[in-house]
C-alpha cells in the first residue's frame, strides 16, 4: 500500500481565497483524522470520519473550515476564505480501529499571504 | 481538561550517549499512550502504543514505559539516524475528547557523530 496520499504538498495562496486540501486514506481503514500542526501549538485534530461519516468536528477552527468524505478513498479540508493565520502543515491520517495507531500523510504545508 | 507535556523540548546528544524523552499527562483515563517519531518534512511515523502502567515495548534502540503519571523514551546508543522530533500522545477512556489522540510539543532530538 502506498500510505496516506495528500495533495497538494505545499499550497502558497493570498488572503481571501478558497483552499481544498485532499486525501485518499489508506484502503480498508474505516477512520480518517485531519489535523493542523504549528510551532505554537503543536498537532491539533481537526475533524475526523467514521465510515464516510463526519463524527467529531469540535476542533474544527471556525465556519471557514469544511471537510467531507464522499467515498472511502477520498476527502477533502476547504478554508473559504482563508486568512494568514490558517498558515500550518495540515495532515491527513487513517487506522482500521478507534484506538489503533494511526498512519498520517505527508501533509500538505498551506502559506496564506 | 486532558493535557500533556514533554520535555525536554529539545535535546542534544553525541553518538551513542544513551538518554531519556519524558511525557507527563493527565487524562480523563487513560485509553493508551502512544509514541510518533517525525522528520522533518514528513507525517508522525508510529512507534508504540503502551496501554498500562508496567507496561514497557522495545524497538531497536528505543524503549518506552509508562507509569500512572507519565511515560519515557528511552534510546540507548543513539545513532545520528535517530535525530528527529518524538511525538507523545494519550488517548481518553472519558470525557469530551474520548477516544482523540491530545499530543504533545514534542521534543526535537540531534545525534552528533
């Protein structure tokens, strides 16, 4: 298996645009997390799905941040509009299990100017 | 509310001077206890998972523990290829954030030959 795919790697856009950051999960693993990490406070969960079902949104920021998951292979983080503090590395990750390890992408590193 | 610190938050090392990574957490009971190692650039790679006080798992050169309170990295022999920023998280059996991995800061470790 290739691992958790995320694209883009590096996304550099201007104050006020739309962002959608993806993810395809590791195949067979009914659990996916998106997380925001930043030097002041560290990885924070974002939102995580159950079987293409959104179950925990509380550490999503605000109304400018979306998720959804039309099928198991497939997600997507939008910010609409962003701002220059949505700048972080935003992470995708999946396990099989609630309480199992879980397995992150290589993240993708958002500059909003 | 569930919270977790490491320290050092950076920790410099000659090769093969064994030392010690320190996580101390409080958590509305404890699910498991789980160890990441990051690169830089890249998503948290998984380690360990420790789910009892006692408990205690081996990989090469490291091995964590855990007590009621906290949990510790152990590397013995440090090698330059095991500079990289260690990852702490707990996982609650209650509360709000059940079942969510609450990460530390990390600590950025450098093995110098």
């Amino acid at each position: 298996d290739a691992g958790v795919i995320q694209s883009p790697r590096h996304e550099v856009t201007e104050m006020g645009q739309e962002v959608t950051l993806r993810c395809k999960p590791i195949s067979g693993h009914d659990y996916l997390f998106w997380y925001r990490q930043t030097m002041m406070r560290g990885l924070e969960l974002l939102i995580y799905f159950n079987n293409n079902v959104p179950i925990d949104d509380s550490g999503m920021p605000e109304d400018r941040f979306s998720a959804k998951m039309p099928n198991a292979s497939f997600s997507t983080l939008k910010i609409q509009p962003s701002e220059p503090r949505d700048s972080a590395v935003y992470f995708c990750a999946s396990s099989n299990l609630r309480g199992n390890e879980q397995f992150f992408g290589p993240g993708t590193r958002l500059t909003v100017l | 509310e569930d919270q977790v610190t490491q320290s050092p938050e950076a920790l410099r090392l000659q090769e093969g001077e064994s030392s010690s990574l320190n996580c101390s957490y409080t958590v509305s009971g404890l699910r498991g206890l789980f160890w990441y190692r990051q690169d830089p650039g890249k998503g948290p790679e998984f380690l360990f998972t420790l789910y009892s006080a006692g408990e205690e798992k081996e990989k090469e050169r490291l091995k964590a523990t855990l007590t009621k309170k906290e949990s510790f990295l152990h590397i013995t022999a440090p090698k330059p290829e095991d500079s990289a920023t260690y990852l702490c998280a707990v996982q609650a059996r209650y509360g709000g954030s059940q079942g969510n991995l609450i990460f530390g800061k990390g600590t950025k470790l450098s093995v110098k030959p």
